[in-house]
C-alpha cells in the first residue's frame, strides 16, 4: 500500500479536535486508519473518530496538530487508547505504524485463507499486536477477500464469452444481471482497498 498523503489543509487555529474529521475522512479516504476497515462495512461515519497517534496525556501538545490526528474506527481507538511504546521498545524497533510513514505492506501480510495475520517485522508484530489486528470481524473480514476476488474473476471470464455472444433479449438480460452481480463484488473488493493484499 502506498502511505498515505494527507492533501487537506484545515484551517488554522482549529482547537475542537472533532473540527477535523471532515478533512481526515477525506485524507484517508474513508477508512480507519489502523485495521484498515472501510466506512461502507458500517453503513455511517457515525462508527469513525478522530485518533491521536501518540496520545493526548503523553503528547499535550500535539493535541490539535493535524499530522498527530488520525481517521479510526471506534474499535481500533477505544483498544490503542492513551497507549504509547516505551523508548525501550522503541529501540528496539517496537513500535506503532502510521500509514502516513509506514508502508503497511513491509510489515504486515495477511495469510489468504484464514485471514490472519502475518508480520513480516518486529514493527509489524507489535503494532498487530497491540491494535488486536487478528481479533474476529477482521480475521472473517480479511479471509472474505480471496473468494470474492475468485469469483470477481469467474464472472469477468463469464460475461467476456456471454457478451460476444448474446443475441437474443433474454441474452442481453442475463449478461446486464450478470454484470450488476460484478459490480457488487467489485465494489466489496474495493472496500479493501490496496492495503490487505
Ligand atoms: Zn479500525
């Protein structure tokens, strides 16, 4: 996954923290910002917040700075909390990505078939670690992909022979429900964005 390129400007002097979720919805393109889960699995924004990377009792003053400010479901912020590593474990390369640093895929992959999963780094372990990344909407989320991408793939086959094909009226109607159907998958396919690979 690319990291991602925070392009808003929120206008100065913002203390409210709420003030910014507009503008970080958009940043990172509605999805939380650690389990990577899109706003559409949830129906509402109503389940997303805003998230201070390193927490607002051990960074006072990084309160209302936009870079510290994160979009997060309430999940993932109500379990990272106030939490911070310890410079300890930060030496030793224990520590919390941010997606706006971090490239997730160099520390984390996701083992297709169970949905859990993989870390390819200390960094990653830890960060999965501590944000529970394995606990069970996300590991029955994350082994959803892999069938749903299989049958993006069926389908696309399918209507690539039926539309050459297709003459009759009853065809033309199979091939356009055909791809209404694909439409659906696709856009369930890009709620995982390029993230979980
Ligand atoms: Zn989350």
């Amino acid at each position: 996954m690319a990291k991602i390129k925070r392009k808003q400007k929120p206008p100065a002097g913002i203390t409210d923290c709420r003030r910014f979720k507009k503008y970080l919805r958009l940043d990172f393109d509605r999805h939380c910002a650690y389990c990577h889960q899109a706003e559409d699995l949830h129906l509402t924004h109503h389940y997303f917040g805003v998230e201070h990377f390193k927490p607002r009792s051990k960074f006072p003053k990084l309160i209302a700075q936009y870079n510290n400010l994160f979009y997060c479901c309430n999940r993932c912020n109500s379990i990272k909390g106030e939490f911070w590593p310890s410079r300890g474990d930060i030496a030793a390369g224990r520590r919390l990505l941010d997606p706006c640093r971090d490239d997730y895929t160099e520390h984390l992959g996701v083992n297709p078939e169970t949905g859990t999963i993989v870390p390819k780094t200390d960094a990653g372990k830890f960060f999965a670690g501590h944000l529970y990344l394995d606990r069970e909407e996300l590991v029955v989320w994350r082994a959803r992909k892999a069938p749903l991408l299989e049958r993006v793939r069926t389908l696309e086959e399918l209507l690539r022979q039926l539309e050459a094909d297709a003459v009759t009226p009853a065809d033309v109607k199979v091939v356009e429900t055909l791809q209404d159907t694909l439409d659906e998958f696709e856009a369930a396919l890009a709620d995982y964005g390029d993230f979980w690979v």
